[in-house]
C-alpha cells in the first residue's frame, strides 16, 4: 500500500516537548520544530523567544493517513500541554508558547473544531480551550540544534524537569501508538 503523506503544524508551549513525544508515534514519519503564525518574512530562535516575531514555537508533522489519522493526532496533541492557559505554558510565558492548531485542509480543521467543542462540553480541563485553530501559513525550521533536541540533550535541566515526566506519562496513556 502506498503511503498517504499529510502534514500537520502545531504549537503547544516550547517546542521539544511536542517534538520528543511525536517522533516516538507510529504513522510520524517526520516531527520538525521551528515557527509559524508570525508577521515578519523570517523566523529564528532569538526573536521568536523574544516575542518580537508573533511566530508560535511549533512542530510541523508529515504522517502517514494510512497508520494514524488527524483525530488520533490531536489526541495526543491535546495531552501533551494545557490548552486552557492562553499565551503559556508552564513557565513559558509570551504568544510564542501558544496552544496552536495550524490547519493545512479542510479535514483538518474541521477535526480541531470538533474536538475542541467534546473537550470543552466534557469539561476535561477546568477552563475554556483557548487554543487558536488557524489556517497554517509559511513555516520556518528551527536551527539544527533545536531539532531532536530532546534525545540529544536528555540529562539537561529542562529536559529532566520538563520534557522527561511529559514523555513517561504520554508513554504510559499512548503505549499503543508508539513505534
């Protein structure tokens, strides 16, 4: 069977956490940090974290459709941050650490809509979502070291404190989803 690649982009706070657990999931065959949503021609890691790009730190996703589908994506997505804190996550404060859906077809953001509305109906969280559902627009790879950097990096500070109980839980709620 061939392969029916689609793309996704997502933002959910800083962007090695999503990143390490989407490269762990069947049906990923690429998770790729870098930024999108901004108002300049450009992104890049200083003035993004500076908040002077409007760029979201986010992770644009190739899948297969034939091995995982949008709504089991945004599953995980949606347990991997808080969707209801509105421009943060965590200690990441500033719109470039936005709870983001950038929609790349009609499918797509026809699934984020739904979803949302189930979360929120089914109060899984104590607030409102808030997360920004978006037509996806021009993406920016983040520099090389961003990338992987969770495996590259695993004994740093963050890494341990942030990133490590995220992937232990995911690991845990999304055993059967993991390559």
């Amino acid at each position: 069977m061939s392969k029916n690649l689609q793309t996704i982009t997502l933002g959910g706070g800083c962007f090695w956490c999503i990143e390490a657990a989407y490269n762990q999931v069947k049906g990923i065959e690429t998770a790729v940090s870098g930024y999108m949503g901004g108002t300049r021609e450009t992104a890049a890691y200083r003035p993004v974290s500076q908040g002077l790009t409007d760029h979201a730190e986010v992770v644009q996703l190739t899948f297969d459709a034939n091995d995982i589908n949008i709504r089991e994506i945004l599953e995980i997505f949606f347990s991997l941050h808080d969707p209801t804190q509105l421009n943060r996550q965590g200690n990441d404060v500033g719109r470039q650490y936005r709870s983001a859906i950038f929609y790349h077809d009609a499918d797509q953001l026809e699934q984020a809509i739904s979803i949302i509305a189930e979360i929120n109906a089914d109060q899984i969280w104590p607030n409102p979502v808030v997360t920004e559902v978006t037509e996806a627009l021009e993406f920016f790879s983040g520099e090389q070291y961003h990338q992987g950097y969770f495996n590259q990096n695993p004994e740093n500070r963050y890494c341990q404190a942030i990133i490590s109980p995220k992937l232990s839980k995911f690991k845990q709620t999304f055993a059967e989803k993991l390559k």
